[in-house]
C-alpha cells in the first residue's frame, strides 16, 4: 500500500496571475486572453498533463492545437492558453469562473486499460467592472473659459465707461 501511495505523490502545479483577491478585472463584450504556467518541481522523471475546462466552457476554451502538455524536470513555465469571451450580458458587479483541470497521464503507462494519476485544477476569477466617469466634455470646458472671457469683458468695459465718466466730470 505504502508504494502505491508513493507513486501517487507528484510535484506539479500551475501558476495563474489571477486568484480570489486578484480577479481577472474585465467589461462586457471583451475577449481576454490569459496564462497559465505549469510547472514539474519533480527531480525525477517527466510529467504529461491533459488539460479541460470543466466549469465555464460556455465562455471559455483553451486555445491551443493539443491540450496534453509534457512538463519536463524542474521545468517552471509551460504556457497553457486560455481565451475568454466575456458576455455582452454580464453587468457591473457579476462575476464567473473559469476553472481548468489537468489530470497527470502516466507517460510510462500510456495507453494501458489502468491508469492512476492525479489531478489538480486552477481557478481564474473574472469580475465585471463599473463603467469610468464620463470624462469632461470639451464643450463643456470651451462654455466654461467662454462665459469667464466675456465676464472678463464685462468688468473691463465697467472700468473704462467708469473712468471716462469720471474725467467728463472734472
């Protein structure tokens, strides 16, 4: 029993740039393409992985030609990529994930009727944003600099009706 468990262990995993408290930030309508690394820390053989979406295959896919992956010895960044549609439906505040299961397939055991391996799944949050601020318009500032020009007319046209006033009465 103890050398079946051992053949079990396995020292591979997956990096991803987006987790829980750093979600993959997007709109409505965007087509995001993101990557994931595997990585084998195993100092003794080879790790071959399939990999499949298992929960959110509606908006995304893996976008490349074969999805089994060799991860050779104390290799650290085997891309994964994956492309994700973003609904035009999806509102400010909603959220999805995308999760991705790579499941080990034993390279020295290819093709035989058991098979065991092990597994492990990475998670790619996506959150919609709120819409920016609309931005200042240009018409609105070009309004605002012109009612200061003709207040500043206004007052310089006082002034000098004031001094010419003022001199007829010497």
């Amino acid at each position: 029993m103890a050398v079946l468990i051992a053949q079990l262990v396995s020292a591979f995993g997956i990096t991803t740039p987006f987790y829980d408290k750093n979600p993959l930030v997007t709109e409505p309508g965007r087509v995001e393409e993101v990557a994931l690394l595997l990585q084998n820390m195993d100092e003794k053989k080879d790790v071959k992985l399939k990999a499949r979406i298992v929960d959110g295959g509606d908006i995304a896919q893996i976008t490349d030609e074969i999805q089994e992956y060799v991860v050779h010895m104390g290799e650290k960044n085997v891309k994964v990529n994956l492309r994700i549609n973003v609904p035009e439906t999806m509102g400010p505040g909603d959220g999805r994930n995308v999760r991705v299961s790579f499941t080990q397939i034993d390279i020295d055991n290819e093709g035989q009727m058991v098979q065991l391996g092990t597994g492990i799944t990475a998670v790619t949050p996506l959150v919609i944003a709120s819409p920016p601020a609309p931005a200042a318009t240009p018409v609105n500032s070009m309004l605002v600099t012109a009612a200061v020009l003709l207040g500043l007319a206004a007052v310089i046209g006082i002034v000098i009706l004031g001094r010419k006033k003022a001199k007829k009465l010497r």
